[in-house]
C-alpha cells in the first residue's frame, strides 16, 4: 500500500526514553496508521489500516506477541 508521508506527524512513545531505538507511528489520513524504524526515519515504513492497527494493539495488550 503506498501513502504519502510527506506531511505526517510522526511521534514515539513516551516510554522511549527520547533515544533513537524505537520506533515511530503517525495518525494518517482515513484512521490509517504509519510505522517506522527512528533511525532511519526517511527509509520504508509499514502502512496499517484501521482494523489491522486495532487487532495489532488487542494482541499486543493480551500478550499475544510475549515471548515463550
């Protein structure tokens, strides 16, 4: 899926303690959500829609990606 990022507003976590480790999302146009790596902030970034960013944040707080 291709988006135009030109414009988004891209943020971290407050837990991330302002490094350049993590990684960063952005509220895009029509509930899609961007993601991408901070350090290298003008590389690809991964494109959400709105139920695909629900389910990833449901399974991240059930611990559906917790390590064995």
């Amino acid at each position: 899926m291709n988006a135009d990022l030109s414009d988004a507003e891209w943020f971290k976590s407050s837990y991330s303690g302002g490094g350049n480790d993590c990684v960063e999302i952005a509220h895009l146009d029509h509930g899609m959500v961007g993601v991408r790596d901070s350090k290298n902030t003008g590389g690809p970034a991964l494109i959400f829609t709105p139920n695909e960013w629900d389910a990833f944040l449901r399974g991240a707080k059930d611990g559906e990606f917790n390590r064995p």
